[in-house]
C-alpha cells in the first residue's frame, strides 16, 4: 500500500470546517481575541469538571488493577493525537478534531460499559442512558461554570461531533429544544445525513485508538496472550515484520509487542488517509454542507475493514467477555442499580445541588437528575457511596 505524502502544515480544504463559518453557540457570544472558536471550545472542555473525572472512569480495566492501564482520560488524548494526525493530511480542522476527541467520553458512567449498560436498565421507563447523549448534556446543561447559562456553550460543531448516535425519538426531542443558530444538532439521524468529516474521523480514531490500546492492556493483564494474538490477522502481520528486522525481540514480548502495535496502528492510519482521500476525490463535495448531504467519506479500505472487524471480534470474546472482566462487570452493575434505587428513593443523599433538582418535580425528571448524578461519578467515587449506603465492603 503506498504511503500518502505528509503534509506537515496542510491549509484547510473547502470542505473543513472552518471556524469564521460556524454556525454558532446556542447563547451568542463575542469572539475571543486571540483564539478561534474551536480552540475555545477545545479549552472550554479541558478546564471542564466532567474532562477531569475521566481520569478515575474505567475503559477496560477498573481504576484499582493497576496504574497503566487506559482510563477514559487516557484514551481521550490518544483519540485526539490520531485524529490530529490524520486531519493533517487530509486537510481537516485539526482543532476541531482535538476538541470533540476531547470531548466523546465526557458522558461515560463509571465502570465503563457495564456501568451504562446498569444505568440504562435503570433508566427504562423514563428514556434510558446512552453515554453519547450524556456527552452533550454533559457540556449543554450540567456543567455549571458560567453566570449567564449552563453547560459550556460550544460550537455546533463540536457538538454535532460528540453526538455519535441518537435514537429518532431523542433526535426529535433535541430539536425541539435548539434555538438560534446551533440548530439541527441531531437532524441527521432523521434525515439520513452525515456529520463533518471532523467528527467522522473522531469516530474512527477512536475505533483505532481503543482497538490498539486493548491489545496492549489486555496482554498486561495477562488475560490475553501474544500467542493468542497470533491467529488476529491485522496484528499478527506486524508482529512477523518485527521479527523478520529484528529477530532478537523473541525474547523480548514487550518490545515486541508495542513495535507490532506501533506498525498495525501506522498501517490503520495511511489506510484511512488513501481511502478517504479516495472518497472525496470521487465524491467532491465543495463544502461542509455539501458532506452532510453525501455518504460516510472517511474510512477504511475494504481489506482494513475485514482485517478491523475480526480484530474487535477477537477482542469482544477473548477480552471484554474473559470471565474476571465479566466478574468485575458484574460487581459494577450491581453497584450503579443499588446507587439508582437508594439515591431516587431518598434524594437527600445526594450532594445539595442535585437533591434540589428533585424537588416538586414528576418522577422522570427526578430519575434523571439521579441518573445525571451517577453518571458523573468516578469508579471510586461510586463504589466508595455504594458502602456508605449500603455498608457492603468495596470491592474496588
């Protein structure tokens, strides 16, 4: 596959996003002197009470099992360096792309997937939990930082970018509720559109990213095995190149494995780069609109796509369903459903600001405040409040 040409300052192409083009902030404001508005947006999020949490939130692994392993905050940065690294070339908004990889796990419960997964079932009557919709309330409504509104009043486009998936019923509900200029947010999972090629990269960079960085944790933990990996295909071709220029890494698995890692990531990202660089050119939108209106243009190849797809199967069975990850899982559900059931049937053990909340409001209103609460917790913070409540010795 030949290597795309690197371009180590690219102008933004006509179909960037390009921040003097925004479509805007739900509350107007002046422009900052010495920053775009996605830069802004980018620094808004990293001051943010809900980025600094997400250094205590499970990716994989909980918090307690050890000191390397990705947390959300983790995995957040390395989302962001991909993503930097690809819009380079292809000429795309790399702020932009920074500011919602920043962004996308904002609303990530803890304990990772089975905290939302608990949540949602939690949550099943009055509108479920989805960790994508949570990042936008997370930086429209339950970020207090600001004395004229809530939330962090950011660009359309970031948020257009954090919002990866939405049901039609939710999507009807967010439209209702825009106003101004930052209007449509979700339309396109009504009409059938696409968001910018920011945020379609966003979504692939962190498909990249966690794949890569699971094969690492995965093997730290020893709940997989380098031999194991061997029948991956995507990985094992790098991990024969290694051996093949450096034979001595035999007897040496850790260096061997981040230099396989370190070439199937490099392969991932030149394969983007051709394939997109593909799409558009037989695609040609002239504008951001004019992407919103076309197909996904950022991907995969063909033969990447394959090679991806049985990667993230290998790591559906072999890691994320091992049974010591199914055990903590478990644990992690129970947890988040006994914090939903003490904290909706007596409020006041909730901190001030959200007890308040759950005054002389109806009971969904009230579900949600409890589920806004749960969510924003750290894994210690939740299992810490599980045995106060409860007075079940924490397990983590």
């Amino acid at each position: 596959m030949p290597m795309p040409m690197l371009i180590e300052c690219s102008p933004l192409a006509i179909y960037a996003c390009h921040p003097e083009a925004t479509r805007g902030r739900r509350y107007p404001e002046r422009p900052a002197p010495t920053r775009n508005d996605f830069q802004r947006d980018r620094d808004r999020i990293v001051h943010s009470t809900a980025f600094r949490r997400l250094v205590y939130k499970t990716q994989v692994f909980l918090n307690h099992e050890g000191d390397l392993f990705r947390t959300r905050l983790t995995h957040s940065l390395e989302v962001a360096q991909l993503g930097r690294s690809i819009a380079r070339t292809l000429g795309l908004n790399e702020d932009l792309v920074e500011t919602i990889a920043l962004a996308h796990d904002l609303g990530h419960t803890p304990f990772g997937h089975a905290g939302q997964d608990a949540l949602n079932d939690c949550m099943y009557n009055h509108g479920g939990f989805e960790h994508n919709l949570q990042s936008l309330r997370v930086v429209d409504e339950l970020e207090e930082r600001y004395p004229s509104y809530n939330g962090l009043n950011l660009c359309f486009e970031t948020r257009e970018g954090i919002l990866k998936h939405c049901s039609r019923t939710n999507a009807h509900k967010l439209n209702a509720s825009e106003s101004n200029g930052a209007r449509g947010v979700a339309q396109r999972f009504l009409s059938g559109g696409q968001p910018s090629l920011e945020a379609q990269l966003c979504n692939l960079a962190d498909e990249i990213a966690y794949n890569a960085h699971d094969i690492d944790d995965g093997v730290r933990s020893g709940l997989i095995t380098l031999a194991q990996l061997h029948d991956v295909p995507l990985f094992d071709q790098f991990r024969m190149e290694t051996l093949v220029e450096y034979p001595h890494l035999a007897a040496s698995p850790r260096r061997l494995l981040y230099e396989a890692i370190r070439r199937m990531l490099s392969a991932q990202v030149y394969d983007v780069i051709n394939a997109t660089q593909q799409a558009i050119q037989a695609a040609k939108p002239a504008s951001v609109e004019a992407v919103r209106q076309s197909h996904a243009l950022v991907g995969f190849g063909d033969v990447m796509q394959r090679k991806s797809m049985a990667l993230k199967y290998f790591l559906f069975h072999q890691l994320y369903r091992h049974p010591q990850v199914m055990v903590m899982t478990g644990q992690a559900k129970r947890i988040v459903a006994d914090l939903f059931m003490a904290y909706s049937e007596n409020p006041a053990e909730m901190q001030s600001g959200y007890t308040v909340k759950t005054e002389s409001v109806d009971e969904a209103t009230r579900a949600r405040v409890v589920a806004d609460y749960i969510a924003g917790m750290t894994d210690r913070f939740a299992a810490k409040e599980h045995t106060r409540l409860t007075g079940i010795p924490s397990l983590f």
